[in-house]
C-alpha cells in the first residue's frame, strides 16, 4: 500500500466555524490550523482537546483569529505542546492578532483564558519557514517534508505540501488566484495530481465580479457618505484583509485629492505597518519591483493616520472620516463602541467587508433585511476608589500572607526530606505570627521578626550553636587570578535560538505600541463595569466582498487542473459543500470527500511504494548528468535483496538499448530569446514559434482528463540545413539519457 493518510475535521467542516484538522501521515500527526472565533468559546475546541497532546506538528495557514486563534489557549490548557510551522507574515502578523484580541477581551472583561505570556510561550515554538523551502522532519517524521507555497488571501498565507515516499497531500484552505494591489496569487494550480487535496468550499456558491468595477463602487459609496456630511465604520481584523482596504484607500485618496481624513485604529496599528513595511519580498511583483525601482514602499501610506486610542476621533467631534477599527465581528474592540455611537445617525455608514461570524453583532447586521434596533453590552474599565480599593487591598495582603506561608511549609518539608533521618535533630525553628507577638511584648531583641533569621536556616547537627551556611571558595587560582570556564559565560542553544526568535526590540514594546503597553503595565486596581442598551440602528449597512478569496466558478477551475486522486473538502456551509462536492463527483476522475466534524476518512493511496537501495555495483556504473540541485541517469537494474533490504544490482545480461529521453521543460518565449542571441530571426505566430521562413516549433499539450501535464515538442519544416540547425538548438535546451 501506500502512505497512509486520515483525514478529521476538528472543528470548520458543514460549516463556517473555526479552521482545525488533523492529518495523520503514516501515523505522525498534523494539526493543520488551530482556529478561534472572536467568541472564543471554548466548548468549541472539545474535539481539539481529546488528540492535543497527541499532535506531532502544527501547521499554520493564515495570520488571523480564524485559523490561529485558539493556539495559545490550546498550549496552556489542552496539552497541546508540539513545534508550529508558519511563514515569517504568519508568525509576526498572528502575534500582533493575538494580542490585539487580548487587549480588546482585557478591556471590557475578566479575560482568563490566556494571557500575554502565553501567547509569547504559543510563539515561541515557531519554526519560521520560506515559500518553497522543504523542510524535512526528523525522529518519528522521518522521510516527511514540508513546504510552504504562496497562497494569497492574507500576507504569508499558506498551501502546505506535505511530502513522504514521493505522494503529495496538499492543504489548501483561503486560497486566491487574483492578483491584488499588495499579493500575487496563489501557485496551487502549478501542482500536479497530487495523491490528496484537502481545500475548503466556503466560496463554492459565490461568484465574484471584475476588481476595479468593485473597488470603483467601494470608493463612490464612501464617498457618497462622506459628502453628505456622514462618517464610515469599516470593522476589520488586525493584520489581514485590512492591508488591501488601506492600500486602495490610500490609492484612490492620493488620485482624487480627496482630504477626508482616513484612520486605522487597533490596539496595535503601529506596529502592525512597522511590520508589514518589512515585508515587501513576500508581496506582490509589482510592489517588489517599485521598491527596486524606485525605493517606494507601498505602506508608507500618506493618506492614513494610525492611532491607538479614540482620544483622536473625540477630537473631530461629527466631523467625516473613515475609520477602519478592529475587530470585524463587531463583538469587542474599538469597532464596538464605535458602532454604538454611529449607529443613531442615518447619515453614517458601516460598511462590511467580510462576512461575519455565526453569532456575533455582524453576523446580525448583516441579514436581509437587517435589524432595526440591537441589544449590545457596553463595558469599560474603571479604577477602584473608597471601600472597594480598600477591600480589594485588604484581600491581596491576606493571600500574600498565605502564599507565604505555604511557601515557609513547602521549604521545611523541602528541608527535612533532604536532611533524612537528622531531620529531626536539625529541625528548624519556625515562629508563628501569635508566638512573634508574645515576644515582643516580653521585650524580647529582636520584636515580632524572629522567623527572618530563623525561618528556612537549619543549623548542622555538629554545631554548638546557630550558624549560618558557609560554603568555600574551591575555585582554582593562577597568576592571572580566578580560573573560569569559558562555558558558563556562553549562551546555551536554545537561549540563542529563543532570542533570535523574537528578535531586537520584540519585547513587549516591540508587539504593542506604546499607549497600549502603559494600558497594559498599569497596575493600579481596577473593575469593569457594564450595562445593555438598547442601539436604534437608522445607519446604512452595507456588505462588500473583500475577503479576498477565489471564488465558485474559480475554485472548480482550479481543482480540475490540479486534479488530485482524491479529494476531501472542509470549511464552508452545508448548502456550499454539498454543491461543491456533486460538481467533483460528476467531472473529476477523483474521489471526492466531505466528512463531518470528528469523522476520520482514510485517504490512504492505492498505490503501492517500495524502498530500494542502489547497490555499489550498480552505482560505479551510472553515469549522472546534473540537472538544477540534482543529478540524473537512466537505470537498467534487477531487483534483488540484501539483508532482508530491497535493492537494485546490476542486471545479469545484457539489457536491450532504450529510446533516448530528453528530460526538460522548455517554454518557447525562452527558446524564442536563445534562437534570436544565436542570430536567428524568431517570431511567435498562432501560438507557434516561426524560426526563419521555413521551420515552424510549437508545443501540443495532452489535454486528457487526469494529465500529468506531458507535453510534445513538434519542429516542423522541410529537410533542409537550418531544420537540422534548429532541432540542434532544440536538443541542447534538453538533457539526453
């Protein structure tokens, strides 16, 4: 048989939930995303919970809440402690999401579920990873290498190829073929026949029309709005689709003079285009090509102010503007209250981009038609004053005292255990608060605080009296003073790797900004306050697709060419996979599957891999040819076995002479550019390439279902001198076995 692989949806399948899969390839498993809505509900992540601990790898495809959300949590509380794969975008732009959606959950709440340190520790364990770069997997992975592809939809997104014994399974979720203002799209159509395609169906009844016409109409509507005297609300997420927005914003601002002032208001705005200005080679072509050019940066926006707080907007009253404000559900962060204050003027607008999630405040505006009025809960911190502040100090003095004094027992019983059977000869002397007190009022020397020189001492058995430990100095000496080891003044490894990992200034001020980070550190006592309203919703709500993603009639196009041998879809309505999953069924040559959310599907090949060894024999007889990073020959050998082990020796006759193979893959404007360097006249007519007047070379493609993507050269002409000069051009573009 072949590589064994199982596919479960642990959460996202018949559904728009959370993106989160376990992938099991020859029993080392994959967790491929480990998503979270902004609910961050955590009964959502039960299925999660029972194989956590059991997760060989994480592979991360996207920067957002949707498909890393949950990571943090997962590593305190499930068990979940395996090493993440992401791209360099995926790892710096998740960090800043995380902490964003934590600073907006410790804003208006008691948020416990993780902290900032956790989502450092979650961090940590990224193995940062360049598009196309395979990375092999060692222990228990063995033989499995993964590789990350540019996906498009979000800076740094991912299609993973999991590779082992020559089968590709490729993990395909988001992904956009368009080319946008700051991403190319994606490569999944350069993959061919691979042995299993997990992608999902989100998109599969929605199609899409042409950009400019709707980047044109995003613009007229915001202005339109603007004019009239109105201001916008554009809820975004944090470091993802909100790049694009800002990039046409900032575009169509600059060509029309416009002077409406546009603001993007995270908790981290800052940082995030500090971020992404470094970002560029990860980009779109035309954004690396302007840089080389010309030394513009794409997000040097001109036209946008960044803030952190709505001290600014306060300052500008009613006056237009667009706010761009995370979060895009709607549920916490500065969008929220916002909206609140929006939401009563028929002038205003809140335009959605993306599709909100089951259950939050967007989700419910977003219905046709949408809501007259909304119950939200408005919440704020506020520091404690009076009785409050004086209970709450009250209360963190008696548990200090009680961590004190646990940490006196754990110490003593630390002590005695070291002390075995002398335990009791040398048991400390501990003094407890009433005792401390009976002594200073005898008068005693040393008041109520004998138990700071007594407690955690144990004299030794020999001594006459209390001493304190005296350790001596056994170091070596020279004539150039004290012998040192070298060793303990280098950085261990994983210290080195830790730093490196988070870089200078990747501290806390590093991943928020400053106001922020004061919100943040402050440690005065403080409580959260909240209350229902009622919102009378007289604004205009509209929703444009700008999520970036490829759409139905897309998505079937791009399945059909890669073609896998089977098929598996998750991520999307009931409605969307079951329509996505018949259109497979009927015109691919694949097996097509949708399980549900906990239902293992075996996807295991029906191929048949085995493992051979060239023998030494057989090796001092090759002779290899280089071609790129690898070396190839053609192989005439028997199968034979050495030591229980399959290997290949030479064959014990005479092998009959094969037809030669020319391996390559030659595109035809690049002849075209070697033809015409050699002083022939070249041109390109009817998809062909006409060389001189007579020879004619054109490519016929097998253009039968399930393809592989052989290709035939054809060189057409009369028998002449340049037809012969022409197929020796033609031959040297080629490696002959």
């Amino acid at each position: 048989m072949g590589t064994s692989v199982q596919v479960t949806p642990l959460s996202g399948a018949y559904g728009e939930g959370p993106l989160c899969y376990l992938l099991a390839v020859d029993g080392f498993r994959f967790l491929l995303d480990c998503g979270w809505t902004d609910l961050c509900d955590t009964s959502q992540l039960q299925p999660l919970a029972k194989v956590a601990p059991t997760i060989d790898a994480v592979l991360l495809s996207h920067p957002d809440m949707m498909h890393l959300g949950a990571l943090p949590y997962a590593m305190k509380h499930l068990g979940l402690s395996a090493p993440v794969y992401a791209t360099e975008p995926v790892f710096r732009l998740g960090l800043l999401t995380m902490y964003d959606h934590f600073l907006s959950r410790w804003q208006v709440s008691d948020f416990d579920l993780f902290t900032l340190d956790d989502v450092d520790a979650a961090f940590q364990n990224v193995v940062r990873l360049k598009y196309s770069q395979n990375y092999i997997l060692n222990d228990k992975g063995e033989g499995i290498v993964i590789a990350p592809h540019v996906a498009g939809h979000l800076l740094g997104g991912t299609v993973w190829k999991i590779t082992k014994d020559g089968e590709d399974v490729v993990y395909a979720v988001d992904f956009n073929h368009r080319k946008e203002m700051h991403l190319n799209g994606t490569v999944l159509g350069s993959f061919v026949r691979p042995a299993v395609l997990i992608t999902d169906a989100y998109n599969a009844l929605n199609n899409q029309g042409y950009r400019k016409k709707q980047d044109q109409d995003f613009i007229d509507s915001l202005v339109k709005v603007l004019a009239s005297g109105g201001s916008v609300l554009l809820p975004v997420d944090t470091a993802g689709r909100v790049l694009e927005l800002l990039l046409i914003l900032d575009k169509y601002w600059g060509d029309r003079r416009l002077e409406y002032p546009i603001y993007f208001l995270t908790n981290v705005s800052t940082s995030t285009i500090d971020y992404v200005k470094s970002f560029l080679e990860w980009m779109g072509d035309q954004i690396a090509k302007s840089f080389e050019s010309s030394r513009a940066n794409a997000f040097l926006l001109k036209k946008v102010t960044l803030i952190i707080n709505k001290e600014e907007l306060e300052k500008l009253g009613g006056t237009p503007k667009v706010v761009l404000a995370s979060m895009a559900s709607l549920e916490v962060g500065f969008s929220h209250g916002i909206f609140v204050e929006m939401a009563n003027e028929a002038r205003n607008l809140v335009l959605f981009t993306e599709k909100g999630q089951f259950g939050t405040l967007a989700r419910m505006l977003q219905v046709d038609p949408p809501p007259k009025a909304v119950k939200v809960t408005m919440s704020k911190r506020i520091p404690l004053v009076g009785d409050e502040l004086k209970a709450y100090e009250e209360e963190q003095e008696r548990i200090k005292k009680e961590e004190a004094i646990k940490a006196s027992l754990v110490k003593e019983e630390e002590l005695k255990a070291s002390h075995g059977p002398n335990a009791k000869a040398s048991e400390p002397m501990v003094i407890d608060a009433s005792s401390s007190r009976k002594s200073a009022k005898a008068g005693s020397h040393f008041g109520g605080n004998n138990d700071i020189f007594i407690d955690g001492f144990v004299p030794p058995s020999t001594s006459v009296a209390p001493m304190f430990p005296f350790f001596e100095n056994t170091a070596e000496w020279d004539d150039f003073g004290e012998v040192i080891n070298p060793d303990d003044y280098t950085m261990k490894q994983e210290e080195m790797d830790s730093t490196l990992m988070l870089g200078p200034g990747d501290g806390l001020d590093g991943k928020i900004d400053d106001g922020s980070a004061r919100l943040l550190l402050d440690s005065a006592p403080s409580k959260v306050i909240s209350n229902e309203i009622t919102v009378q919703v007289k604004c205009s709500l509209v929703y444009m697709d700008f999520e970036g993603r490829s759409d139905g009639r897309s998505v079937k196009s791009v399945i059909a060419h890669v073609a896998p041998l089977k098929l598996v879809l998750v991520h999307g309505s009931a409605e969307a996979t079951e329509h996505l999953k018949m259109h497979c069924s009927k015109n691919l040559d694949s097996h097509v599957y949708a399980p549900q959310i906990e239902e293992t599907i075996d996807v295991t090949s029906d191929l048949c891999a085995y493992k051979v060894q060239l023998s030494e024999k057989l090796m001092s007889n090759i002779i290899c040819k280089k071609l790129g990073e690898h070396e190839i020959a053609w192989v005439d050998a028997e199968v034979g076995k050495e030591d229980e082990k399959l290997v290949l020796l030479p064959p014990s006759s005479m092998p009959p002479p094969h037809k030669p193979v020319l391996v390559g893959d030659l595109k035809l404007s690049d002849f075209k550019q070697f033809l015409e360097n050699k002083g022939w006249q070249v041109e390109f007519s009817g998809g062909a390439l006409r060389c001189g007047e007579h020879i004619t070379v054109r490519k016929i493609g097998d253009s039968q279902k399930g393809s592989t993507g052989s290709q035939q050269i054809v060189l057409e002409g009369p028998l002449c001198e340049d037809y012969y000069k022409i197929r020796e051009h033609l031959y040297s573009q080629f490696y002959l076995l």
